[in-house]
C-alpha cells in the first residue's frame, strides 16, 4: 500500500501548528485531520500536500491512526512531562498524552482513563482502562449487571458479594445511574 504525505495545520486562538500526516488517501487524510483537530481542540484546519518533518505529536496521531501500538508492551513516552506524567505543548497549550489520546479515539468525557500496566511513562492505549466514574472498583459490565439486579429487586448486600465489591460501591453505583438517569430527563 502507498501512503500519501500531508501536511495538516491547525489553528486556534490566532495560534498556528503544522504537523506531518500520513493516509492512504484523500478520505483518511480528512478523517485524520477532523479527529486531531477535535483532540487538539483547534478552531480550524487545513491540509495540503507539502512534506514537513515529522515531530513527537505527529508521530503519535500517525501511531494511533494506524493501530501502531504493540498489545504487550509497553511504549514509553520520549517527550516531555509535567509533573512526571507524559505531556505535550501545542497551540500555546499543554495536553497530557493519555488524555490527549483519549480525545482523539473520541472516548467519552464523563470516562477516566486508568493506566492498566502501572507505568506513568506509557502511552500505550492497549494498556489503558476506561472507566466511568474515577474511582470507580468497577467495569462497565458490573455496573449494568449491579443496574438489572436492583431493577430486579435484588437486595444490595446480594449484588455487593455477586461483584466481589463492598456494599458502598453498590450503593454509589445505583446513586451515580439515578442522578444520571434524574439530569438526562
């Protein structure tokens, strides 16, 4: 497969960035630019056909548009940090990685991202959790089941040894849903 050279500048707040983009097309340059654009939170962008030398960020948004990531290991950041968590500056701004990568596969806000191989140099996404609430002792899947037990009228204490978790994390789970469920309607 051929990969097309693109250069994609971002704007905001009369700040200018150029990064170096590689796709397989027109198409996936578009969809590219549109996810780091919405990452980097920059007012605008724009591609164009030059080559630039690829820098840190532009590597990671290559890496992550490509599935670049081994599953095992780990990949540890080579850039800077803050407070000894990987960051980057751009567009006047810093972002730390991990969020940073979190914006781009456009995962959720309300989600905090755990780093699952308990290294704070990694960057790996392979290696990261998702979880809805930041303390949360719970996936997903637990917090749905512990949902249909309680619709199901099963007591707290039940559900609390079902999920392995002590009965508050039961009771926050159920008090987290009704105020959702309460500021969705």
């Amino acid at each position: 497969m051929t990969f097309i050279k693109y250069c994609l500048i971002l704007e905001r707040d009369n700040q200018e960035i150029a990064l170096d983009l590689t796709a397989n097309d027109g198409s996936h340059a578009q969809a590219q630019a549109s996810d780091i654009a919405r990452a980097l939170k920059a007012d605008a962008f724009s591609l164009t056909y030059e080559e630039i030398a690829p820098c840190k960020l532009s590597e990671l948004f290559r890496r992550l548009a490509y599935s670049d990531f081994p599953k095992k290991e780990c990949c540890p950041w080579t850039g800077s940090y803050t407070n000894g968590t990987p960051a980057i500056y751009a567009l006047k701004r810093r972002f730390y990685v991990r969020r940073l990568v979190q914006d781009y596969l456009d995962i959720g806000k309300d989600v905090f991202v755990m780093n699952s191989c308990k290294r704070k140099n990694c960057v790996n996404p392979f290696h990261n959790s998702y979880k809805n609430m930041k303390a949360s002792k719970t996936t997903g899947a637990e917090r749905d089941l512990a949902l249909v037990f309680a619709s199901q009228g099963v007591p707290v204490k039940e559900i609390a040894k079902a999920l392995k978790v002590h009965t508050s994390t039961v009771y926050r789970i159920l008090k987290h849903e009704r105020f959702h469920s309460w500021t969705q309607s």
